[in-house]
C-alpha cells in the first residue's frame, strides 16, 4: 500500500509538469482535426482555443482580479479540468468543442507562467515540485497520452480528453498540497490596461486571420492583414517613446520577444514549409516529433551544453546554437535536424530566460514570468502576422493569386513559382531573426545598465 501511494503521489506531481509541456500542442492538433473548411460552427473550437491561448494572458494583465500566481494556477487547472470534460462530450453534442477550446484555451495561457512562477516560490522555501521520480512518473502519463493519440479521429478526440480530466484532477491534488508562501502586497499585483487594448486588438484579428485561413475567405485575411500592418507600422515609429517607459533593458525584451518570434517560426512556418515540401501528412513525423523531442532532451542535455562550452558566456552559447540551428534550415535534406535543433536551443534559452526574469528586480516578483510570457507571445503574434503578410506580398509580387496563402495547405501538388515563394520567405524570417540576435548581443555587451553587467 505504501509503495502504490507513493506511485500515485509521484503520477500527481508529475500532472503540472506534463499539462504545461502538452496543453499548447495537443489539443491544437485535435481541435484543427475537426475543420471541415466548410462552417464557422467546425473551426470555432480551434480558432477560440488558439486565440484565448495566444491572448488570455494580455487579458489577466489587463485586469485588476488581486489574483496571485498560485491562484492563477488554480484557476487554469479548474478551466482546464472543465474544457477537458466538455470535449471529452463533444462527440455527442459538438457545440461543447466550443466550450471546451475557450477553456482550455485560458488554461494554456496561464498554466505555464503560473506554474513555473510558483515553482520558484517553492524552491526559495526549500520544497522541489519535480524529483527524478516524478520524471519518471511524468513518462508514464506521456506514454499514456501519446498512446491515445494513434487512435481514429472519434475515439482519439474523446479519450485523449479524458486522460486530460484525469491529469487536471491529478495536478490539482498535487498543487492542493504545495507548502504556503506568503508575498509583499508590492509583489502581487502589476497591472497593465494597455493590455486589454492588446488582448481586444489581436483577438478580434486572430479570430479574423485564422477563420479566414481555415474557411478559404480571402477578404478576412486582407483585412487582417492591412489592419496588422498599419498597427505594425505604428509601433515602430513610437518605438522609442515606448522604450522609455519599460521596466527592464532593451536587450532583454527584444530578446523575449524574438524567442516568441522563433517559436512562431518553428510551428507556423515550419508545419506550412515541411507540408509543401514533404506532404502534410509529415508533418507530425518530419516537425511535431522533432519539436517534442527538443523540448524533452533540452530539460536535461541543455545543462550539458553549457557544461561543455563553460568558458563561455550561458546566453551567447544559447543565442549562438540558436542562430547555428536557423542556419541548418537553409541546408537542404536535411528533413527533421533543423527544427529539432532549433526547439532544443529555444527550450533551453527560454529556462535561461525564466530564471533571469524571475531574479531581476524592478518588478513585483508574483508577476515577473507573466511579463516574460506577455512579451513572449507578442513576438509571436507578430511573427504571425508578419509571415502572412510577406508571403501575401510575393505572391503578388509573383504574379500570384492572393488566395494563394489559403491554396498551400490544401494543394498536393505546388508548382515551382509557390516553392520559390516559401524560399524566399524562409530566407527573409531566419535573415531577421539573426538580425534580432545580433542586436540583442550588441545591447547586452553594452557596459550601460546593471542588469546588462550581471548576466555576464
């Protein structure tokens, strides 16, 4: 008896861990699996999940709720664990899709930065949510959820979200049980109304771009896009003014923002580029596979890396094998290493990037990693829209149909003009982005500022 409690106790610790590693992929991939391209009523489970994901956390910012990171976390275990159970019935009334991909949406929003910052909390007082054996426990569920995945579309959908039921009760029971810790009132709050400016702009234009993409309808992907680009423009030119006003250097959110930008590089434009040119049916082999990988072996091998290269710097060894693996996507035949590469270098710099925001001050502590996934996910909207837009211009440029960003997911067969389009994207997306990288290590070299002095 003692040994099953602790295997059990050990599987729920391990529910916290695994729910912030999968809630953003998985039910991407189950909720797209129900567009039939055809009515709004088969995409909205994925447009809400992806854009409450990708905005849910402006909308927290942006709201006065005195909530603190422990609480948030309870929060988006309580949305998560609803959403699970609403598209576990979605199979028998399928508007609960929706329900479940806005809640589910929410949750994977603020599950990570919520999670992560209370594990920091615990750490400081001595306690360590994750022990090897609760990795172990943590394959386990994976084997299990993974497991589910190779089933048809009707049994998948539903028992995937049912394993999901049970890993949200799980990781409930175990953050239930964490040790107390008690914040300055200073370090519980920050709140930005700019924010819900953002949170309204970008969803109302994501509901617009990706219902567009998923239904074929070229004018809400101008509009989208025209909109964006005017935005855009505008935040450049009051770049400066902005830059005034933020509580941290320059080089650090640039360089946030440019680690949402190569996220967004990675799923977005690999899973268009990898479909295209091997067939979308590779996608999850030649792209989803490689990623997953990258981020499992960068929780451990990343520490290596370091180890290896320890005369240098930690962020230019993490900056340099970033940029060396958005170099290796420019080589040909070279179908998974690349976006493996490139999802174990990103990991490891986004846990860089957890601990130094977590101990740079001039910020309330509670809301440090919330700041860091804000920027985050800027970058990778923008890289988003960004993307949609270059390969709208070539297309035009080439001569090409503006429906031709729609046409790339459903075609088999793409002509040379399209290929040399994606090319030509490719080079411009991994050009700016070393560009960005540069920049950043130019600002972080500058001997101006503290922050910048402490991260040698």
């Amino acid at each position: 008896m003692n040994i099953l409690k602790r295997m059990g106790l050990n599987l729920s610790q391990s529910a916290p861990f695994v729910l912030s590693n999968t809630i953003i992929l998985v039910p991407y991939l189950l909720f797209i699996s129900l567009s039939d391209g055809q009515s709004w009523l088969n995409i909205l489970p994925f447009v809400f999940f992806y854009t409450f994901r990708m905005t849910g956390i402006f909308l927290f910012r942006g709201l006065s709720l005195g909530a603190d990171s422990y609480k948030l976390l309870v929060t988006s275990l309580i949305f998560g664990g609803a959403g699970s159970f609403f598209g576990a019935l979605g199979s028998v009334y399928f508007p609960l899709y929706i329900l479940s991909g806005i809640l589910l949406g929410l949750s994977a929003a603020w599950l990570q930065p919520a999670n992560l910052t209370v594990n920091f909390h615990e750490k400081q007082q001595g306690f360590v949510p994750m022990t090897l054996a609760n990795y172990l426990a943590g394959v386990v569920l994976l084997s299990f959820l993974f497991g589910s995945m190779i089933f048809l579309k009707e049994v998948q959908m539903t028992l995937v979200f049912t394993l999901y039921v049970f890993f949200y009760a799980m990781a409930f029971i175990a953050v239930k049980g964490y040790p107390n810790y008690q914040l300055k009132k200073d370090d519980q709050s920050l709140v930005s109304r700019k924010e819900l400016i953002v949170f309204v702009v970008f969803f109302v234009l994501l509901l617009l771009l990706r219902g567009g993409r998923l239904l074929f309808r070229v004018n809400d992907l101008a509009i989208a896009i025209v909109v964006f680009s005017f935005i855009f423009i505008l935040s450049i030119l009051s770049l400066n003014k902005m830059s005034k006003k933020w509580h941290l250097p320059v080089w650090l959110n640039l360089l946030t923002f440019l680690t949402g930008m190569v996220g967004n590089f990675l799923i977005l434009f690999g899973s268009l580029y990898v479909g295209v040119l091997a067939g979308f049916d590779q996608v999850t082999t030649h792209l989803y596979l490689p990623y997953v990988c990258g981020v499992v072996i960068a929780m451990f091998g990343i520490k290596w890396i370091l180890r290896l290269f320890s005369k240098w710097p930690p962020l230019l060894v993490l900056i340099g094998g970033l940029a060396g693996s958005l170099l290796l996507v420019l080589i040909p035949n070279l179908p998974m290493v690349p976006w493996f590469m490139i999802s174990f270098f990103r990991s490891g710099l986004g846990s860089w990037l957890n601990t130094y925001y977590y101990e740079t001050e001039g910020i309330p502590i509670d809301q440090r990693l919330l700041v860091k996934f804000t920027t985050q996910n800027k970058g990778s909207l923008t890289h988003q829209f960004l993307l949609m837009t270059m390969i709208w211009v070539l297309a035009k440029l080439k001569g090409q149909p503006g429906k031709l960003l729609l046409e790339l997911t459903g075609k088999k067969m793409i002509s040379p003009v399209e290929v040399a389009i994606l090319d030509v994207t490719k080079w411009l997306s991994i050009g700016g982005l070393l560009i960005g990288m540069g920049i950043c290590l130019y600002l972080w070299k500058n001997p101006d500022g503290k922050v910048a002095k402490r991260s040698n």
